[in-house]
C-alpha cells in the first residue's frame, strides 16, 4: 500500500510541496544507518524474494540481497523479513526496493545522522520550560506562563499555608503540570548523559534565544530545572510532590492557562528522587559554578537527612491525589529504590561511608542486580549502572563487581531479544504499556553502559536497534519524534502543539508508543486483539499512546547524544 506524504520543499521559496511515497510494507529508519553499523530494514510481507538498494538521486541499483527465513513477530502479528544490507557501506541517500514492487521512504547512510535529531529532542526541554518566553528559529513560541504564586494545597499538612513561589521547571509533558518525581530520571538522564560523554553533550549548541550564561548549553537547560526543583524543597529538608492545578486545563496555550495552582504535600519518593539529582548536580556542576554546586549538594544532605528522619514511606501507602485533584499523581507505594538511588548519587559525590554502608545493606539482599529498565517509578536499576561508574576509590569492589556481571547476563538477555524478534527488539510482550518506547530507550542505556561498563562493544549495536525502530522501523512506518523523518506523528497528546494554529506539532517530542493496556477511550476501541505493538494510534485524544513527556525525551536525548557524531 503506498503512501504518500507533502513535503515542504523549502520554507523560505515557497517552493511547491514535492511528494514523498512509499510503502508500508518495507520499515527503514527514515534518519538512516551509520556507516559501519548494523544496516536492517523489515518487510512486513507474506512473499519476498529480494531487495535492492537504490541511489535515491537516479535509482540506480547499489546492492541487492536475498530475502528468506521470515520471522513471524509474536508482539506485532507480523511476518517480517530482513533485510540485511549491513555490509553496503557507501554514504549516500537511499531507499529500498522489494520484489520490484514495493519501495520504503529514504534514508541517509553516514556517520552524522543523529546530530540533528540530538539537537531536535535536546531543545524539546527548551521548548516545555515554564515561567519564561519561550521562542527559537524553528518558530514555535508561547509567552511566559504559570507565575503567580501557587498556594499549598489544604492535604499539604499541618503548618503548610499561605503561597509559595513554585515557579519554572519545565512542563511535565502534554500538561503543564510539574512533578518532582517525573523530574528526577529525567533531570538525571540528562545530567548523566553530560557526565559520562561530556565532549559531545558540551558541544551541543541548543540556540538559546539569550546569551551570557556560564554553562554548556545543555547544563544551560538543564539547571533550568533544577533550579524550579529546589524551590521545592521544605525547609525541613522534604521535597514536596508537585504543582499543578487541581484539574488538567483545557487545550490552551500555557499563557492562557490561569487556573490556581496548588502545591501538594511532601513526599519520601519526591525526597529521595530529588536527593539523588541534586548530589549529581554537585559534582557536574563543580567546574562551571562552585556556589550553585555546593548549594545542590547542602540541598541533597538536607533531603537526605529528612529520609533518616523519617524512615517510613511518606505519606502511608505512598502518594495519592486527594478527592479534588485530577491532574498527574506519579504514585508509587515504594520509596526504597529513591532512597537508594539518594544513597549511591551521595556516595559517588562525596565518598563518605554512611551512604556505602546503606548501599551495601540495601543491595544484599538483590538477585539479580540489574534485570529491568529503569523508569520514574522503579529507579533502581540507574542507580546500579551509576554506582559502576563511580570512581570513589572507597568503593566496595565486589558490589561493583556483582553489578557489572548481572548487567553483562541482562544485555545478553536483551541481545537474544533482539535475534529472535522481527523488529529487532529488545521488548517484552508486558512492556508494551503507558510509555513503552521510554521502556525501550531504557534498555539501550542498559546496554550502553553494558558495553562500556563489562567491555563489550557489542551490545552498542543492540543499543541502536531501539533507535531505528523509534524512527520508522515499526508496524507503522512512522517516526514517533516530531518534526524527524519522512513520516512522523503529528497529533501528539500536547497542549501546546494543538492549541497554536499551527499544524506542525512542536518539534523533537517523543511520542509514548503503544500501549497494551489502552488506558483511553482511543486505544479502548481497537479490536481486542490487536497484538501489543500496534495498540498505538497517532491521535490527539489518544493520552496513553500519544502524549509526550520529559522523562520519554530523556532517555532519546541519551542514546542519540551517544551515538551521534
Ligand atoms: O508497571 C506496571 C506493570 O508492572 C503492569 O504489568 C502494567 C499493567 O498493569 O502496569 C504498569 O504500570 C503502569 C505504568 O504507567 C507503567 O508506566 C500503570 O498501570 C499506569 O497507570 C501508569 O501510567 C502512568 C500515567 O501517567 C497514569 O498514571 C504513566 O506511567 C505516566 O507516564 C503518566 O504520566 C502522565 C502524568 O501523570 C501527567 N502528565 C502526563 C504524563 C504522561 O502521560
Ligand atoms: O491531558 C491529560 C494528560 O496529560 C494525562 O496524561 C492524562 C492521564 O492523566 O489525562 C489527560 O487529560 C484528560 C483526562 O484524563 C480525561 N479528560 C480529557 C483530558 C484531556 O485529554
Ligand atoms: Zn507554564
């Protein structure tokens, strides 16, 4: 089946629009393959013989490759053949061709084909900021927005009135909302990225639309965040849960959103996420600003020090919206992995032993290690791969040990994944839920720090697979970041991007992905049984498979950061 999608030729001659069509039935990633990389495209077709590869420009046939063995892909019911052209390694413009018949969208082979992607999700953080004009060349804008002051929310408790300067941050997602635990992975993803591949994360360029900050541009964004997040903080070293209004606005511009927004109260797993930011903020802040490096670590002992002073998860049964309140909840009846996770950042900033001797009791007991992905709820697993790449030299080499073998049995796990799925994937069936293609990004962080971590380069190949999937090598052809690609999703969940009058949706936002559970009316009417790769519509209504969120870009912004040029 062809498609056919109106591209602008160029903005600025109002050229007219030139077509670009393909068929569904042959999934590449529309960015491309780096030159000496895995090269797989997926035919989704019951019959194929072969491929060509062609030279966009003239058509001309570059490789050819036979097509055999299909895969039946159990997670999207598809038939998939691969096509294998790792070997072709010629930069250039491409497409692919099958049985003579069918032809995908083009692609790029060459070694720079994440940068501008790295730059598109990195400035997505820019564009969610709150509290301040936001504007940049791509000419997406809102004006400064949600600075009145915020007042506690009656459940705040007791001694908690009055209002409270709860401006900035950046918007949750397609809400306007902020939420310190949403804000924690994220912050940290970033913040890691900066600290284990610091040449190509401080040469990012993000195009600030201001000049005269001390920073590299991501830690620019980043302490824009940071910086909202410690005016959150009690003064009894608690951190509360969020600001939001009591209900989600409408579908308006964030300017125009003048509800009354409430401060709730602190939580144990706001405090521990938020403790374990600040500690990495401490040391990779320390080069460029001393001072605001030391506050972040007095900030991240003062919310340490709350959670010994408080060794119960808070509130009892962990956090939950009171009857009035509809917005986000990122509730979580756990609060130990925060505290751990507080523990280790702790340790790897300042070496001191009480946060080792928590580290080694709360891990005794863990079989194995490292398994999952980490995500906003369970963060256990960051904490592990951050405590192997801590250089304390206090260190207890053989919990460092026993990590790095558990991680090294998880990314072989994930490369068998891989090898027996059609699209190459390192999910499970139960991954496919509210966020699944953060799950994906996840794993490749996990094999990331595998390959770095137990000296194995070759789980970077397995790491890039999720990348090619997240830009057109699914069931559905299509890039889930905005603005990247041929073909990419254009009714995302958010607010901004339907209430502008534009039609383009703001750039760089990566789409949650399929979603088994279907959590909204949207996916609800999906035959029941759609296989859970395809529980996914690209529609704005659709929440749970098409909203966009920081801690979804954060990990895109990681594994493109990594792997661009
Ligand atoms: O982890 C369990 C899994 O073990 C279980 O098998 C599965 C099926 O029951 O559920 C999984 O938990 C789900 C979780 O997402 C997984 O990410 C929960 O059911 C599901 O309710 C939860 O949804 C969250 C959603 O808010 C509703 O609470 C999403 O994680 C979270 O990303 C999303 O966050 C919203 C904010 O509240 C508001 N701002 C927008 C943002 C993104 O949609
Ligand atoms: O827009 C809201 C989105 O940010 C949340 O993730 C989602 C789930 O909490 O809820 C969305 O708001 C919808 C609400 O849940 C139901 N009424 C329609 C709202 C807008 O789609
Ligand atoms: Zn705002």
């Amino acid at each position: 089946m062809e498609k056919i999608i109106l591209v602008l030729a160029a903005l600025f001659f109002a050229v007219p629009v030139f077509a670009v069509s393909a068929d569904d039935e042959i999934k590449v990633d529309q960015l491309g393959y780096r030159i000496l990389d895995n090269k797989y495209a997926v035919i989704a077709v019951d019959k194929a013989e072969y491929f060509r590869v062609m030279r966009l420009s003239d058509n001309k046939e570059m490789f050819t490759g036979a097509l055999a063995n299909p895969v039946r892909d159990e997670d999207s019911g598809d038939t998939c053949f691969i096509a294998d052209f790792t070997e072709f390694n010629k930069e250039g413009v491409y497409y692919i061709e099958v049985n003579r018949e069918f032809k995908s969208y083009p692609f790029t082979i060459g070694n720079d084909i994440y940068n501008k992607a790295f730059y598109k999700a990195a400035r997505a953080f820019y564009n969610q900021r709150c509290g301040t004009k936001v504007s940049g060349p791509d000419g997406f804008t809102h004006d400064a927005c949600h600075l009145n002051p915020a007042v506690f929310h009656p459940s705040a408790g007791k001694g908690l009135s009055g209002t409270i300067d709860a401006s900035g941050g950046w918007h949750d997602a397609g809400d306007y909302g902020r939420y310190i635990v949403n804000s924690g992975l994220s912050s940290a993803t970033l913040l890691y990225l900066f600290e284990r591949n610091r040449t190509k994360a401080a040469a990012l360029k993000m195009n600030f639309p201001y000049s005269g900050y001390k920073f590299p541009d991501l830690l620019e964004e980043i302490k824009y965040n940071l910086d909202w997040m410690l005016k959150m903080q009690d003064p009894n070293g608690g951190v509360y849960h969020k600001v939001t209004p009591l209900q989600f606005p409408g579908f308006i511009m964030p300017e125009k959103d003048t509800s009354k927004e409430y401060v709730y109260e602190v939580t144990s797993c706001a405090t521990g996420d938020f403790a374990a930011v600040m500690a990495i903020a401490a040391r990779v802040y320390a080069p460029y600003d001393r001072i605001f490096a030391d506050s972040c670590l007095y900030a991240s002992k003062k919310a340490w020090a709350f959670l010994t002073s408080n060794p119960g998860i808070i509130p009892a049964g962990g956090f939950k919206n009171p009857p009035d309140t509809g917005t986000g909840q990122y509730a979580d009846t756990s609060d130990t992995d925060e505290r751990f996770w507080a523990a280790v950042e702790l340790f790897n900033t300042t070496g001191e032993n009480e946060y080792e001797k928590f580290i080694e009791i709360n891990s005794a007991n863990d079989d194995p290690m490292i398994g999952k992905a980490a995500w906003w709820r369970e963060v256990k697993p960051a904490a592990m791969i951050s405590y192997c790449y801590g250089t304390q030299p206090k260190k207890n080499v053989e919990l460092d040990a026993k990590i790095r073998l558990d991680l090294k049995r998880h990314a072989d796990v994930l490369m068998g994944r891989i090898k027996d799925s059609g699209y190459k994937m390192t999910m499970l069936k139960d991954d496919y839920i509210w966020g699944s293609n953060n799950i994906l990004l996840n794993y490749s962080i996990n094999l990331i720090a595998a390959a770095e971590l137990c000296n194995d380069k070759s789980y970077l190949q397995g790491a890039q697979e999720a990348l090619h999937y997240i830009f057109g090598r699914n069931p559905f052809n299509m890039s889930f970041v905005t603005g990247l690609g041929s073909y990419y999703c254009m009714n995302i969940h958010h607010r901004p991007s339907a209430a502008d009058g534009k039609e383009e949706p703001w750039p760089g936002l990566l789409a949650g992905g399929p979603n088994a559970q279907k959590s909204d009316k949207i996916l609800q009417g999906m035959p029941f049984d759609t296989p859970p790769m395809k529980c996914y519509e690209d529609n704005l209504q659709s929440y749970a498979s098409n909203e966009v969120a920081i801690n979804w870009n954060a990990p895109l912004v990681y594994v493109l950061g990594y792997f661009s040029k």
